[in-house]
C-alpha cells in the first residue's frame, strides 16, 4: 500500500490574535480601524443608523432607493462624472443594508484610500436627489424586485417573515421591501429619509494597513458637514410563537423543485444563549456536516444542499432552515427536515458532533478573516451590537468552552418544532394533496 | 504599487511521481491554504459521458481507503477549516483553509484520495451524489429564469465534438447512464500525480511542505499515458452569425451577445480582459452608460460584459442586457451590438482605459489578499503554463494594454459574422 492509514494530529497551534483595533473620534463622528500591516487593498466603511428598521412601515425599501440614487449625482459633478471619478480609483461604492444598519463602502489600493472616502462622503452626505432621478432609480429598483421575485425564494422568505412577525410589523414584512412597496414610493419618501438618517455622523470602518493610512483625514472627509448625534434604537422585541405548526403553500407553477422555508421567532442578538445556540445551530444545520445536510442531501439525495441557523439582528431572531428539494419528494424531505429539529429540541447534540461545530466555528475566526473587507464585516460587527476591541477573542474562548450541557439546553430552549412555520413554495397542483397526507401540519391561507 | 503582482516568494519542486509542489509563505496570519489543480475537466469528457468530471468531483468527498463516508468535511471542519471544490471545461481544484496547525491533516486527507479513492468508491455513493448533481442541476440551471442561458451559448459558439461544445453540469440523460466502472476507470486515468499541481499558501515553510509531499504524495504511481482532451485551439468560422430566440417563464426580455476571443493567459486574451471591462464592468463602463443611463433601454442592475477564462480554446467573451418595461428584445439586441461594434471604431480613451486598470488592479489584489486566493492562482499558473511565477505577470500585463490593442482585438474578434446572440422572451409576450 503507498498510502500511509495514520491520520496525523495536528501541530502546535499559534496564538490566536484579531489584528488591533484602534478607535478614535474625529469631527464629531467615530473612526474603528483595523491594523492589517502589508495590505496593499484596504476598505473604507461608513456605517449608519438607517438599516431597514429604521423604514417606516409601508415605505419598505426607500432605503435601497436611496443607495441607488446617490450614485445619480452629487452637488459637485453628475452622474457620470461621479461614475467615472469613483472607478477611475478602482472601486464602485458598495452599499448595502441590513436591519440594524446602513453600509456604504469602497476598496481600493491603500495608496487611493482617502480620495475614494471623500468621494464616498460626496454622495452619501451631498446627493443631488433630483426628483426625476429618483423617480426613475425608484422604477428601476421596482422593476429589479420584480426580476428577482421571479426567482424561487423571495416570495417563500416573505410569506415565512410575515407569518413569523406579522405584516403590520416592518419587521413583518421583506428587508429590502417588495416590488409593489418600492414602487409606491414618492420622491420625499426618499429625501426624507435621507435627511432624517443619513446627515449624522455615523461611524466609520477601516481595514487596512495603518501605517500607509490616515485615520483624521479619513474622519474629517466623512464626517464633514453631518449633525445630530445617536437615536434611541430600541429594545428586543417580544414575538409570540405559534401554539401551532402550519404549512404555507406559495404556488410556482411548473416548478421543478420546491423551496423550503421553515422557521420559528428566536432570540435576538444579545441574548446571553448566544453562543450556545449558535452552536446547536450548527450541529443541527449551520454546517456541510449538520444533521440535516447529512440526512437531506448525503443519505437521501432529496437536495443540493440545505441549511438551517439562528439569524439574530438587535430586536429579533429567528430560526430558519431553507433548501430546494425535488418536487417528487417534498413531503417526505419536510417530514425528515422536521423529524431533525425535533430530534435536536429533544436529544440536544453529542459531543462527537459539538467537537466539530466548536472548532469549526473557532478556526473559521482566523480562516475566513482576513481580507481587508472581511475584517471590516467583522469591525461593523463590533459597531453595531455594541461590543468590545477584543470580542473575537472572547468569542473564541467561548466556543471552545461550549459543553454539551450548554448546547443541549440551548436547543431545547431554543428550538420549536411544534410552532415551525413550513412554507413551501413550488408547484401547488402536483404536491398540496401530498403535504395534506403527510400530516405534518394543516395547510394554512397565508393571508390569514 | 509593486511591479509584480505577486510580491510573495514562490517556490517549487517535483516529486519523482510528477507531483508538482508549489509553496508560498506568509506568516502574516496563522492559516493555511492547500490547493489542488488537477488537469481534467468536462472538455475530457466524450459524448454520452457529459457532466462526469463534475459528478466525480462530488465523489472525491465520499470517502477513501482511510477515509469513512462524508468523513473529509467533518474532519476539515472539525479542524476549523473551510473546503471547497470546483470543476469547470478545463480543469477541476480542491481546496481547503485551515488553521496551520492542521497542514498536515489536509495532505494527508488529499493524498488518501488522491491514491486511494476508487476501492472505497460504491454504487450507493454514486446513486446518491448523482441525486444531488441532478438536484444541483434543477436549482442553478433549470429553476431559475435565463439559468440555462449558458448551456445554450456553448454550443452556440463552440461545434459539435469541440471539447467546449457542452456545459460542465452535463445532461440528465449522461447523468442517468453514469456507471461505476467508468467512474472507477476515471479516476484512475485522471488522478494521478503527474496530472496534478498541490499549492500550499500561508504559514507554512517550503521545506516543511516538501518533505510533508513527499511522505504523504511521494509513493503514490505516476500514469504514464494520460490521454490529452481533444483539441480546441482551432476554431474555424463560419462566417455566418448565430442566432437563438427562447420563449420562457422568464419576467423580462435578454438578449445575451457572445464571442471566441482569445485562449486566457495569451496576450490576446489580456486586450479581451480589459476590452470587456471598458465594455461592461461598472457604472463607468460603455454598456451602461450608452444602454441603462443614456438610452435607458435596459435595466442597469442586469447590464455587464465579462470575459470567460478558459485557457484551451478561443474563451467567450460574454455581453448581456435585460431590457426595461416596454422595451423589445430587438430593440436591445440592436443596442447591445452597437456598443460592441463601436469597440472597433470608436476609440477607447484614456479615461476609459484608466477606469478600467484601476478596477482590474483591485480585482487583483483581491483575489490576492487570502491565502486561498493566491494557492489558486499559482496552483492555476503551474498547472496551464508551467511556471506558478508566471502569476506576477499577469497584472503588468494587464497594465500595458493600449486603446489600440483594444480595437484591433475588436476588428478581429467582434465582428458581427461571429457574433452569437441568445434572446430571452417572456412567454406572454410571445
């Protein structure tokens, strides 16, 4: 045999160590910058309070509105000129929002850094906003929420999100809203909101190396012009779960695959559970190796892939599994997708299995941190919930601290089997008769 | 900047198997990157067998001689790693990031199926992962709108028996007929260490990796007669455009416009590189500006150009838009070739040319800042040129490239008799 059987042990393990976090205020505004020496890209991230939560209800998705149509022109120069300036130091301005946040960023060699965040404060402190652009940019957005509402899984998330917290709720309905909600947008709705959310300060996110950069001038070009200091953010919201499973039947005429959305409330973000949850998610789902990507795809073949996690923002969580399995097998894989979370809210994990998700979790810290723009998703982390300089640390330690008792506890705490949401969107005609059968739960309306 | 675009020390060594090792330290963090490019991809495969070098890829995770069921992923998790692998027309990479420590573990994972995967190989794993391929299948391809729009453009621009000529997924009916001894027969013609590159990226010194290559790699047999995939460099012209319109469930018009470029790593299919981005990447760029914001005939989230990075054949260069409310197929289709003519006859400015340099230097040194990216890329440069250092050449290269290449690469390759266009129509429409 030329193959040696031993499987090797590992090494000695050097210290973990999240590169030094500096903070500073500058021009009334906070700067959090990450040293990353010998870097030749680094990222800026201006951070601001306007996430989703902060959408009136009904207008959902002005904020993605208004991410396009900064680009639509600033008080300086139009919109092509815009263009080309930002691209000609080699980035796009990136944005994105989330629920807790709104998050505009370049990434650039490090030597263009400061002219790529002074162009970056350009249209998001000095947009022109002129109201045939944002009219137009709005048309557009509509007309790209359609284009990717053809695609399975939108519908499905908004029929789980609103069954979960309720459609009177923003936090009921899609993140980046729908196409009839975009589409219903005027044109204040949009400067509005800019002038209300994205005139204070908010902070700024630097990863790069620290040496070639400057953290005040970078400051003084972001925060130049801004006012109004912090608003009161909120508390964790209390949401009911259901006293009982149901299935929600989303119609995909002609469809090959169903798309599985199942889910249930959960804990927020700063739940003290966290880490153990996290955890149980992971055995139960987070991983290739979870149970149920196991079951679903490695034994039975149902799917390409299925996972299932808690999503925490600031003032809700949720447990979610999503997939797409094979029309023919819908029922049987929602019954087996059940049976495991039943099994985990139930059994708890072994140690087998929570060795893995521990140290997977723990190694992902240095694996999957380390260009520029991660260890900026990781600062923005840091930012928005609140947290200390050496958090992934402590994060670490507690992970591999995890016990089985912990874990366990936490998806017995933390897992619903009964109030599971089932929403399956796929081809009505073919499978209803089928989830009927399967006595998983009573086929609901979802207007109900 | 540097000159370079690897300003990392490289080296290398070949095992008396083959095995070429390529090794590039970097203590900045303590991760390492392990990669392997093996020279097989779907344009090896013959008719009937289309979509095997994809499925076989799925069973190199299903275990080996040491090596239990699904055993790899828990152990490359359980050490705090991240995996992957990827198959494409040319050639299909394995890869793992774990915490240095465990370097050892992920060559030793690699060579045990590297030389020992086909007597753990059982009909049962192949039944299911052929499910799951099949599964793969319907979600990125035939689920989606426009998601077979690749499947269709390959052989639209490459000819029947063109090793190109079918898509990577393969077909059902292949997939259907897959047998285990072909797939026994597969390996051992294609895995063998003269057919492979192995990159180590990341906290870990050449002289530690080698001697690790050599005690978990160096036994293992080289293959003699490894048969070569037929070849592609020469495709001939029609001289006749190609057209395809698809009626479907899709919610708007597109029209994708393709081209045979040039093989990617030849200077040729640098011009293309920076051709496509002046073309369509960005705001900034000629199909935005002239179709979203100046016409307004597309939508300007879904307008773009890119090009196809495939070393073994002229590669695809690849324009698409999908059209605004109201606006036709047509009418785009006349737009999006406009915009691709003007390459050739309306100069490419200074403007341009430096918008595009500087987005394709961060693209760059993006995919320079992980471990993993760089073990790719030299893994990708040993295995297609033979040299992993050849890598440092190829932003330079990119650099240099002048208007007037760009538009004598467009009178040459662009023009409107080797021009292949998809059209998307939404079924109401019809």
């Amino acid at each position: 045999m030329t193959l040696i059987a031993a499987r090797p042990g590992p090494g000695t393990a050097r210290p973990y160590r999240f590169p030094a976090v500096v903070r500073r205020t500058v021009a009334g505004g906070q700067v959090v910058a990450a040293h990353l020496p010998g870097q030749n890209l680094a990222v800026a991230l201006l951070l601001l309070d306007a996430g989703a939560g902060r959408e009136p209800v009904g207008k959902e998705g002005v904020g993605g509105v208004l991410a396009k149509a900064l680009e639509e022109g600033t008080a300086q120069r139009d919109a092509t000129t815009y263009a080309l300036a930002v691209e000609g130091l080699g980035t796009e301005l990136v944005t994105g929002l989330d629920w807790d946040s709104f998050q505009v960023s370049v990434q650039v060699p490090v030597d263009r850094l400061t002219a790529a965040v002074e162009l970056l404060a350009e249209a998001v402190r000095t947009p022109r906003l002129d109201p045939a652009d944002v009219r137009r940019v709005r048309d557009d957005e509509a007309t790209a929420l359609r284009m990717d509402w053809a695609n399975p899984g939108p519908r499905a998330d908004a029929a789980l999100r609103a069954d979960l917290f309720g459609v009177e709720n923003r936090w009921g309905r899609p993140m980046y809203g729908d196409p009839d909600s975009v589409a219903g947008l005027d044109v204040d709705d949009v400067t509005v909101f800019h002038s209300e959310w994205f005139i204070r300060p908010g902070t700024l996110v630097v990863a790069g190396d620290l040496d070639r950069i400057d953290l005040d001038a970078l400051g003084a070009a972001a925060f130049a012009g801004t006012g109004g200091g912090p608003v009161e953010r909120g508390g964790p919201i209390e949401v009911p779960l259901r006293e009982q499973r149901r299935i929600i039947l989303v119609d995909r005429p002609g469809s090959v695959q169903s798309t599985l959305r199942l889910g249930h409330p959960a804990p927020h973000r700063a739940h003290p559970d966290h880490v153990p949850m996290t955890l149980a998610g992971t055995v139960l789902g987070g991983a290739f190796t979870s149970r149920l990507n196991h079951l679903i795809r490695e034994v039975r073949g149902y799917t390409y892939g299925i996972r299932g996690e808690f999503g925490t923002s600031r003032r809700f969580g949720r447990f979610m599994v999503s997939s797409g399995v094979q029309t023919a097998v819908t029922a049987p894989a929602l019954v087996e997708a059940v049976g495991e979370i039943t099994r985990t809210q139930v059994g708890g994990v072994t140690e087998d299995e929570l060795a893995v998700a521990r140290s997977w979790r723990a190694g992902q810290l240095s694996v999957e941190l380390q260009s520029p723009r991660s260890i900026a998703s990781a600062l923005t982390t840091l930012v928005v919930h609140d947290l200390p300089d050496d958090y992934h640390a402590r994060l670490r330690a507690d992970l591999l601290a995890a016990d089985v008792e912990q874990v366990s506890a936490a998806a017995a705490a933390h897992l619903h089997p009964e109030a599971l949401t089932l929403v399956v969107e796929g081809d009505a005609a073919v499978i209803r008769d089928e989830l009927t059968a399967a006595g998983l739960a009573p086929l609901a309306d979802p207007t109900s | 900047m540097p000159d370079s675009g690897y300003p990392w020390p490289i080296e290398t060594t070949r095992l008396d198997n083959g095995l070429r090792v390529v090794v590039s330290e970097d203590r900045t963090a303590p991760a390492v990157a392990v990669n392997l490019w093996y020279d097989v991809g779907s344009r090896h495969e013959p008719a009937g067998q289309s979509g095997f070098a994809h499925l076989f890829e799925h069973l190199m995770f299903e275990g080996s001689v040491n090596v239990a069921k699904t055993e790899h992923m828990k152990l490359i998790q359980g050490a705090g790693g991240s995996l992957n692998a990827t198959t494409n027309p040319d050639r299909t990479n394995y890869f793992e990031t774990v915490p240095a420590e465990h370097l050892e573990l992920a060559l030793w994972l690699e060579a045990d199926r590297m030389g020992g995967l086909v007597p753990a190989l059982t009909q049962e794993t192949l039944d299911n992962q052929r499910d799951v391929v099949k599964n793969e299948r319907r979600q990125r391809y035939e689920n989606v709108p426009y998601g077979d729009a690749w499947l269709r453009l390959l052989p639209m621009l490459y000819p029947p028996g063109h090793p190109y000529h079918h898509a990577t997924i393969g077909s059902m009916a292949d997939l259907n007929a897959a047998d285990l001894a072909t797939f026994q027969a597969f390996h051992q013609t294609y895995y063998a260490p003269n057919n492979a590159v192995l990159t180590v990226v990341g906290d870990a010194p050449a002289a530690e990796v080698f001697a690790l290559a050599d005690k978990y790699f160096g036994a293992l047999p080289a293959r003699a007669d490894i048969p070569p995939a037929p070849d592609g460099r020469t495709v001939t012209p029609t001289g006749q455009p190609v057209r395809e319109t698809v009626t479907a469930d899709v919610p708007a018009p597109r029209v994708y416009v393709a081209h045979r470029t040039y093989p990617f790593g030849s200077p040729g299919y640098d011009v293309a590189t920076v051709l496509a981005t002046v073309l369509g990447s960005g705001r900034g760029s000629r199909l935005y500006q002239r179709l979203a914001d100046g016409e307004r005939i597309a939508q300007p989230d879904l307008v773009g150009a890119y090009g196809v990075d495939l070393a073994h054949a002229p590669a695809p260069l690849i324009a698409t838009a999908t059209a605004r409310p109201g606006v036709t197929a047509e009418r785009l289709a006349e737009g999006l070739a406009e915009v691709v003519d003007e390459l050739a006859t309306v100069p490419v400015t200074a403007a341009e040319l430096d918008r595009a340099k500087a987005l394709l230097s961060t693209s760059w040194w993006r995919q320079m800042a992980t471990v993993d990216g760089r073990a790719d890329t030299l893994g990708r440069y040993a295995t297609q040129f033979g040299d992993p250092a050849t890598a440092g050449e190829r932003l330079p290269a990119l650099l240099a490239v002048t208007a007037e290449q760009i538009a004598e690469a467009a009178a040459e390759v662009l023009g409107a008799a080797d021009r292949a266009t998809l059209s998307y129509l939404p079924e109401e429409t019809a």
